[in-house]
C-alpha cells in the first residue's frame, strides 16, 4: 500500500480525476482509490461533454488546468455551440465525444503522472483523530494514511438500479455498489439524503431505419475547449434526431403504474432538468411529439445513445414504446435505460472549499453532493483537490465568488440553498452571467490558476497572450472612419449612413454589423501563426466588449455597491439562536448552513430580506 499519501480521492469518475490530478499540479503525493482500475474516467452516461452552462464551466476547468477539456478536444466527434440563437455572452460550447477513447485519454494521464498511486479496493470508513482525518479504511481491512480525502462517490453509495419491478443493487449496470460508508458517516453526524438519476437505453444501430431520421452535424468551423489544443480538426460525424408520437405516449402512459417513479418504489428525487420520458408524458400531457437524438457512443459505433428517453420502465415496454416511432419498427436494445437510486449528503454542510463543516481534512464533490453531470462533478473536484492541497499548505482556499466563475455560482448555490433534487447548472442560474462568457475565462481565472500553481506560468502567459489579440482589437476600433470608409457598407445593409467622422467602436454598437465588418480589424492578420479558432474567438470576445460595453459597466457598477455586504465576515461560532428579531425559519436555516459571509446567509433558503437587515445589523456590531 502506498505510503505518505497527502491527498487521497476516494472515486474515479470525474470529480475524482480532477481532484487527484488538481492536488497533484499543487505539488501534494495523491493516492486514487478506485473500486475498478478500468473504469477510471468512464462516461457513465451521455457521450457528450459540455452544453449549455456546462461548456462555460468546461472552459474554467481547462483554464484551471484541468483535464476534462482537453479529453473532450482528443475525442471528440463533433463540436457545436449551443445556444446561438441567443446573446454571445451564453453561447455555450458542446463536443459529442468518443467514450472510449476519452475514457482512454484521462485514464493514461492519471497513469502516467509521477507521484499519483491507483489503488483498487472500497472505503468504507475513515481514520479520525480528534474529529481530523487521517486516513481510511478498505473492504479488505487495509489501511491507507493521508492528511486529507476527498469523497466523489458518483451513484455508489447504497445504488439501486430500477427497470421496471426488477431491481439490482450496484452503482451502476455491472459494477457493484458501494455500502457502509453512508453508514459511517450518518454515525460522526453528516446527515444523508437519497436522489435519482437515470439513463436512457443503447440501441443497435444496425436496427435503426436511418432514412427515416433527421442528420444533425456539428459547426463546419468548430472551437476547441482547451487553450492547450493545438491540432483540432475532429471529423463531424452526425447525430440523428427522431421524434415521439402519440403511440408511443399511449403505450407508456398505460403502463406508468410500472414505473418506480410512479409506483412509490423510488424514494429518491429525480432531476427536474432532465426527467424521465415517462415523467415528460405525464407533465406535459398536452405535447404531441418529444424530440429524440440518437448519439453515436464511439467512432463507428454501433451502440447509440437515445437521448431524451431516459426511463424506468419494464424492458418490454420501453422496446414498445420506442418501436412506436419512424425509424424505429425494428429496433433492437444492447441493454435498456433505467433509473438509479444514490445516497447524498446535502452540501450546506459543507465550506465553500468543499471541506466538511464537522470534520478537518475531508472534502465531498460530485453527485455525493447532490449535482448532476460530468460537468458540475469535474468543476467540484477541481476545487476540492486544489483545497485539500492548500489546507495542507497552510493556504487560504481557493475560492470564486458569482460574478467570477460559473464554478463559483455552483458552489455558492450549493453550501447555500436546499438540495431537494440533483442540482444541474443553467446560465439563467448566473446574474452575472454576462461577465463569465466561455469567450472570456482565459481573462478571468489564468492568474487566479497560476498563482496558486494549478497551471504553468509557460501556460499562464500563453492565455494571456491570446487575450491581448482581443484586447489589442478593442484599442483599434478607436480609429475614426469617415463617411467614405463606411457608408457604402452601411446602405449595403439596409443601415443609416452617418454624416460626419465617428469611431470603429461606435459602427460596431448597430446590431446588425460584426467585427469582421470593419477594415480596421485587420489586426488578426498579425497573428497567422496562431490557431484561427482562438482568433477567431478573440476577434468575437473584442465585440462583445464593445457591444455590451454598457451592460458590462452596470453589472460593475451593481457588484460595486454591494461588495462589502457579499464580504462581511460571519465568525463560525456566531449563535443565530440568540438573535430573536430573526424568524423562526431564518435562525433554523442559518443554524444548519452555517454561512460564511453575510453575501451567503442572504442566499439561504427561507432567510428575507428582513432577516437580512437585522444580520446586518447584529455584525456590524
């Protein structure tokens, strides 16, 4: 068994590699405790990584230094940004990816990096001393010592998978569980909580009548999501997209009383965002059709993924309601979708580092906290390693505040809010969304990731780099352009013509002109030695610049005025119980979530604005 071990994850999916690989970059001996060495870094569900929110959050991962990006950039099989119906500042990028050869990528840096030991084996429970761990404790009685773990249990803890009556206990199809440790930690006073997820099934593709569905490809210029990925041309191979009918609801709203969900055998909560298609017919009765897209797992797969039809249901029926649809009379299953059950333990017990309030030195992140996706799971790993790493140190933990980083506005909502169901990450989730674009996390998070050794300062100054292209770009369209420079392409599209000199900057405000537009952008040209999908990118975040210049000032403004309240400081032992001008339910909550700032405590579920007001003024005190 490895020895001196400074950080030991317990988990090999996403949280877990970033966790172990963040602590690692900071310089601390890490130890990763898997239950199968093969699957570290399997992708339990959709062969997709970002979307929309989630490609920001995979960009500050890979800004971060993380690895998700740029296994996404090496396997990925088609790249699209989301969301381009709407302002740039939420566009979102998204990369259908090869399972098996991402799986394969992240598996070969965790293998290959010096001073990280894989061991195979089940925690069960930890080593304390004097409520500190110290170490933990396998299945097979071995002990592994450590100065800091963190926990990314996925759906392990206690899992039980549902398809229809039938039930397996396992984390998830084919893999065993994980029990007891729910137990012991129930026993040092963490209180647990049980939640739902589900997966759709894989279908044969050779059973598929393809003529029958609609291609979707991927943008014909794509963006990577790493800063780091030089050699990016990724094949484009299409999805297909089908859609439900009124058959096939029939068939599965007849048998919904087979259905765990329906039937009271699921105890846990299932995602609001992403519901089951049983859930969809019986929620949204009035809708005639359900889109549905069939993924492609791996290169020349002939597995594919029914996105949109997650269900529980009995095999016979999901196979029935899917033959209802063209393309689908034949259809063939590999294995069917089904609905797992998962321990959580809700995270207003934790710090905003990720640490546990209760306990020195143990960290949570992923689904143990109650998230859902690869995307929010990677993000909490990221940060929970990097923590367990700086509280070895000594350190201040690493931390963002909402108006910095999506991660910050996950974490923020998590040691805040109730977790009453898997939590997943939106953009309307973020007020200042229009400050951490995807275009711009280079801007925001590379001297924050330098400074506390998460990336290289060879990498630091190369983000930088990039970003001085668009802050260059923005300084050029000061230049005035006279009525002859502009108004031919002004008439040209349909647009007032101006009648005497005016900036760069101001023509690019009309909405229906972009930066590539105007002459004076030529300034790309200097920089032909750089990838054209980060030019490109800098050339789109100096127009953002410019045309949410007053939108961007306003936000500042409004974070500007209410800083010092986010900031203000609530000491750990601070006694809501004796404050008896707060209600009932803020003094209930504030007790258990124990806020950090008084930003925070405004946050807390079931805390007014009066509560706010009497805080305020009893630490001002």
């Amino acid at each position: 068994m490895p020895e001196n071990i400074d950080v030991l994850v317990v988990g090999g999916g996403h949280a877990g590699i970033e966790a172990t690989l963040a602590a690692n970059r900071m310089g601390m001996k890490g130890c990763l405790v898997t239950m199968d060495k093969k699957a570290v870094g399997r992708m339990s569900c959709n062969p997709a990584i970002g979307g929309i929110a989630k490609g920001q959050m995979v960009r500050e991962i890979d800004v971060l230094g993380g690895v998700m990006g740029l296994a996404a950039d090496n396997s990925g099989l088609q790249f699209k940004i989301l969301n381009r119906s709407k302002g740039k500042s939420v566009w979102s990028p998204r990369a259908q990816v090869d399972k098996r050869v991402y799986e394969k990528y992240v598996n070969n840096r965790i293998n290959n990096t010096k001073e990280i030991t894989v061991v195979e084996g089940e925690v069960v429970r930890l080593l304390l001393r004097n409520f500190k761990v110290v170490g933990v404790v396998l299945r097979n009685n071995v002990r592994i010592y450590t100065q800091a773990v963190v926990l990314t249990c996925g759906t392990f803890l206690n899992g039980l998978i549902h398809i229809g009556e039938r039930k397996i206990r396992a984390g998830r199809m084919g893999e065993p569980g994980a029990e007891g440790l729910t137990e012991f930690l129930v026993s040092l006073g963490l209180v647990s909580g049980r939640l739902k997820t589900g997966t759709p099934p894989r279908l044969i593709a050779d059973s598929i009548d393809w003529t029958k569905t609609t291609v979707a490809c991927g943008d014909k210029k794509p963006t990577p999501f790493s800063y780091r990925t030089m050699a990016f041309s990724p094949p484009d191979v299409p999805c297909h997209t089908i859609k439900t009918n009124a058959l096939c609801h029939d068939i599965i709203y007849n048998d919904l009383d087979r259905s765990p969900m329906f039937s009271g055998d699921v105890s846990g909560v299932g995602p609001r965002y992403c519901p089951s298609i049983e859930d969809k017919i019986y929620r949204f009765a009035h809708r005639e059709e359900h889109a549905l897209f069939l993924e492609p797992e791996w290169f020349n797969s002939k597995q594919i993924y029914t996105n949109g039809f997650s269900t529980s249901l009995p095999e016979k029926t999901q196979l029935k309601a899917l033959r209802a649809v063209a393309g689908l009379e034949n259809v063939e299953f590999y294995r069917p979708g089904y609905a797992i059950e998962y321990d959580f333990f809700p995270p207003a017990q934790l710090k905003s580092s990720l640490e546990t309030k209760n306990i020195k030195g143990l960290f949570f992140a992923g689904q143990i906290n109650g998230t859902s996706g690869y995307e929010e799971a990677a993000a909490q790993g990221l940060v929970a390693g990097a923590n367990a790493a700086n509280r070895i140190m000594n350190r201040e933990p690493l931390l963002f505040g909402r108006d910095e980083a999506y991660i910050g506005v996950l974490i923020d909502d998590l040691v805040t809010k109730d977790t009453l169901e898997p939590y997943r990450m939106f953009t309307s989730r973020a007020e200042y969304r229009i400050l951490i674009r995807y275009s711009n996390a280079g801007d925001r998070l590379a001297k924050k990731a330098f400074e506390q050794g998460l990336i290289t300062e060879k990498l630091y100054e190369k983000i930088a780099g990039y970003f001085q292209i668009s802050k260059k770009t923005v300084n050029a369209l000061n230049a005035p352009l006279t009525p002859d420079d502009i108004n031919p392409l002004l008439l040209r599209l349909g647009e007032k013509p101006i009648k005497q000199k005016c900036s760069a900057k101001e023509i690019l405000k009309r909405p229906v002109i972009n930066i590539h537009h105007l002459p004076v952008c030529s300034i790309e040209k200097n920089y032909h030695d750089l990838p054209s999908y980060f030019i490109d990118e800098m050339m789109m975040e100096a127009e953002i610049t410019v045309k949410y210049d007053g939108y961007i000032k306003r936000h500042l403004k409004q974070l500007e005025r209410i800083q010092k309240q986010e900031n203000k400081h609530i000491p750990e032992s601070f006694d809501y119980l004796q404050v008896s001008s707060l209600s009932n339910e803020a003094r209930e909550k504030l007790s258990f979530v124990r806020p950090e700032t008084l930003g925070q405590a405004l946050r807390v579920s079931g805390v007014t604005p009066a509560d706010a007001s009497v805080l305020a003024v009893y630490l001002s005190r």
